[in-house]
C-alpha cells in the first residue's frame, strides 16, 4: 500500500509517496494471472490464447503460488476477494477497459504490482491508472509489455511463446519494444546466452529505465545491463541514473529510431520522446553507456563483458593457426582503435625457440598443424608479456589438424590471467559450431568472424577506461 510523509519547508507542504518497491515485479511468491477464456479482440493481444500460454509458461516455471483468474469463468474462479491470500503481483490479459477495472480491483485488495501485457490504451485510460499508481502505491509495468517479465533464478516467466525459457546467467535485459525484446529472447535461447531477467517496459505508465536501472544495479545476479530503448520520459534522470550503474556494471544500450522517420514511428510506438540521435550518443558517451549498433552486437558486446574482465590497455595480440585471418584480425583491431601488441624479444625468443619455422611477430601465425599443447604454450607466454592487455584467438579446423577438444586449453590458460581478457574466433559456420558446443559454457566469449571479437575486445577497452575512472 501507499504511505505519505508531509514535510513542513517555509510556507510549502511537500508530499512524498512512498510507493511499493519495483522487486514485487520480479520477485513475487503469490501470483494471480488475469484474464478471459472467451473474449477475442477483433485487433489486439487479448486473447484465450494468449491466456492459456502465459498460465501454460508460468504453471511450468515458476516456483511461487499461481491462482488463475478467468473473468468470464465459473464464479468461484473469478472474484479477487474469494482468495485466501492476496498476491504480491497480478498479470493482467485483457482489452484495455477490462484491464483497467482489474487493475482496481487489484490495488484495493492490497497487490504491490501490476504487469499489463496487452496495448490499445487511450489517453484516459492511462489515466485511470497512473491515478491507482498515485492513490495505492501500486507498481505499474507497462501497458503494452507485450510479455512482461522473466527471472531465471524463481521461474517467473509471462511470456506467451510456449515452452520457451532462457537459461541462467548474468545478463539483465531492458526493452522498450515487446518485438526487439523477443528477438533479444530468441537470441538468447537460440544461443545458450545466460540471461538474469527480462522486463518488457512497454509505454512505461509507471515504471521505467531509471527504475529498472536501479533495481538491476542492486541484484546480486546480474553482472551486465542490455538496454533497448526509442525514448525516454526523463533524459536528465536516465543520465544520473546510468552514471552510478556503470562503476558497479556495464550497460549496452541499442537505441531505435535513429533517422528522423523512424523517430516519429518510434514515439507513437512506446508514448515516449524519441529525441535527436546526436543528443542520446552525446548522452550515453557521458553517462559511459556502451553503443552497439544492431542487436547481434549487442548481444556479442554483453557476453564479453558477461564472460571477461574489462581490458587495462589499448594493446592485443593475435594467436592464430593460419595466416591470412590473422591478418584480417590484425586490420579490424586497429579500426577498432586498438592497437596491436609488440611482443618483447624475450617472449618471440622463448616461441620461436619451441617451435622453429614459427615467425612469433604479432600477429602470430602457429601454422596449419597446430593442437592443443603449441596453443597452450604460446597463449600462455603471450599472456605473460607486459606489453599484452588483451588476447584475440583464432582456431580454424577446416584446412588444419586442430580439432574441437584442442580448445579445451584455452580456459585453462586464460584463467591464469583473469585481468587480461581472451576472446576467440572459430571462423566460419561449422567450425563455429563444433568448437562452441566445447566451449560454448566457458567464460570465453565466441565470435564467428575476427570482426565481431574485435568489436567485443573495444567494448572491453571502453569499460576498462571507465572503471579506470
């Protein structure tokens, strides 16, 4: 419930409510599930279908007490006040003037926090409940979340796709667009990406990034932040915000509505201000938001930061077993304003003592026939050398002896150096594959291109410098 304090300050009376906290959202043990197993918007979520996938997905994962409420059901099933406990959140799945009157209905019965899944809202509507949100101290998440929320850790999932459950880890996930979220969802699934919560904001009524931003800096299981985001309500905040987030952990933001086209589309979509692209890549520079430019990236840049520890120094080195993508790895370090490593003569001595015929200028090319023990050997002395911050591996299999196992040592090696990041490149599509079904569960991060891993390995320099700060 909602409580107010009023403080005296010269002739002003300044009224502070102090409203449920957000972690009813993600952390709730009793959960009601609202909807309809007949009504059908002609347009719209709202659903029997959408209904039953969401209780399907939360009867399954989640590790709380569900009650399911069908308006349209048998009396016993949908009256609030016939429960014998009153839950901390309530999902609601119906068309917009329903949803209103059960969200209500929710707030007078003493439940923390709504998630509203469904859209269509007109402006009186969010009126209506930004004026619970104000009188009970209720969390609103949404409307239009499209699918709400998921944490790993309790099974909470309110999503409607059947069956579907990122696995845990340690990436937090913020999304504007109910859409981008799911190809986010689908990335991570498809992938084995480890993820610690979802929140689809939706038109952020109520809750929004500066709230999620500081929920997430707190949770004990998120380690980086993905941000997704078309606008936001209150640029100054987000800034502050943001700024304190990121010398605990990292944010990756992909920002929509870049031209001035998609910008408008942007601002009717999620009922927020879009705002010039110049303003938000100012903004996210001084907050020290990392950028990525489409969501493949983003989705690389937080595995690396999920996975490695932030990069110390400009300069990489590059282990490879065969020459000429060595060489390409080498091009886009340095496009990506890294810079390539010299080795000490003492570390090209030592390699090219091993193994004779090996040139150990950086970038270094083992030849085709290397395995397991040359990598091992040469990473480790390379991991050694002062003048190295940050490693790129490449393993190619095809037109080379090494194999799959072979990348076993490339952990083992790396974890000796934990503030020197290594970062490695199966190129290619089948080679990808079968060397991330090996290490794919390790703290290395995999790229199937150098382009990708170099990319990850600035993203790493740009976090260093700012824990540097």
């Amino acid at each position: 419930m909602a409580y107010s304090l009023t403080f005296h300050i010269g002739r002003f009376d300044l009224k502070v409510n102090l409203m449920n906290d957000v972690k009813a959202i993600f952390d709730p043990k009793r959960i009601v599930l609202i909807g309809s197993s007949t009504i059908r918007e002609k347009v719209g979520m709202a659903s029997p279908q959408l209904f039953k996938s969401v209780a399907h997905n939360m009867h399954k994962f989640f590790h709380g007490k569900i009650r399911t409420l069908d308006v349209n059901g048998k009396a016993k099933q949908n009256n609030l006040s016939k429960m014998r406990w009153v839950p901390e959140l309530a999902v609601i799945m119906l068309p917009p003037k329903q949803s209103v009157a059960q969200a209500e209905k929710c707030a007078e019965a003493g439940v923390q926090a709504l998630v509203m899944i469904t859209g269509g809202y007109k402006n009186c509507e969010r009126e209506q409940l930004f004026k619970l949100k104000e009188k009970y101290g209720v969390r609103i998440l949404g409307p239009n979340t499209i699918m709400g929320v998921i944490n790993t850790s309790n099974g909470l999932n309110t999503t409607f796709e059947r069956d579907v459950m990122p696995k845990k880890g340690n990436i937090a996930v913020i999304s504007q667009s109910g859409g981008v979220g799911a190809y986010i969802l689908d990335w991570a699934c498809f992938y084995g990406v480890g993820i610690s919560k979802f929140a689809f904001m939706g038109d952020k009524i109520d809750v929004d990034d500066v709230e999620l931003l500081q929920y997430f800096r707190r949770d004990k299981n998120t380690k980086v932040i993905c941000l997704y985001m078309e606008g936001v309500i209150d640029g100054r905040k987000f800034i502050e915000e943001a700024r304190k987030t990121v010398k605990e952990k990292p944010i990756v933001a992909l920002k929509g509505g870049i031209t001035q086209e998609s910008a408008q589309r942007a601002k009717s979509h999620t009922a927020s201000i879009a705002g010039s692209d110049a303003i938000f890549d100012a903004a996210f520079k001084k907050a020290g938001i990392i950028r990525a430019e489409n969501i493949e990236e983003l989705m690389d840049t937080a595995i690396a930061l999920s996975k490695q520890s932030p990069m110390r120094g400009d300069n990489v080195a590059i282990v490879s077993n065969v020459g000429g993508p060595a060489i390409l790895a080498a091009d886009v370090v340095v496009k990506n304003n890294l810079k390539l490593a010299t080795l000490s003569e003492k570390t090209k001595t030592k390699i090219e003592k091993l193994y004779p015929g090996v040139d150990a200028t950086n970038p270094i090319d083992m030849i085709a026939d290397a395995r397991s023990e040359r990598y091992a050997q040469v990473l480790e002395l390379v991991l050694e050398d002062k003048n190295v911050d940050g490693v790129l591996v490449i393993n190619m299999l095809k037109s080379c002896f090494f194999e799959p196992n072979d990348a076993k040592v490339i952990p083992k090696i790396a974890v000796k150096f934990p503030d020197k990041p290594v970062v490695d490149v199966p190129a290619g599509g089948q080679d990808f594959e079968l060397v991330y079904n090996v290490l794919g569960n390790t703290r290395i991060p995999l790229y199937n291109m150098p382009e990708k891993a170099a990319k990850a390995l600035k993203a790493l320099r740009a976090y260093g410098k700012i824990v540097q700060k």
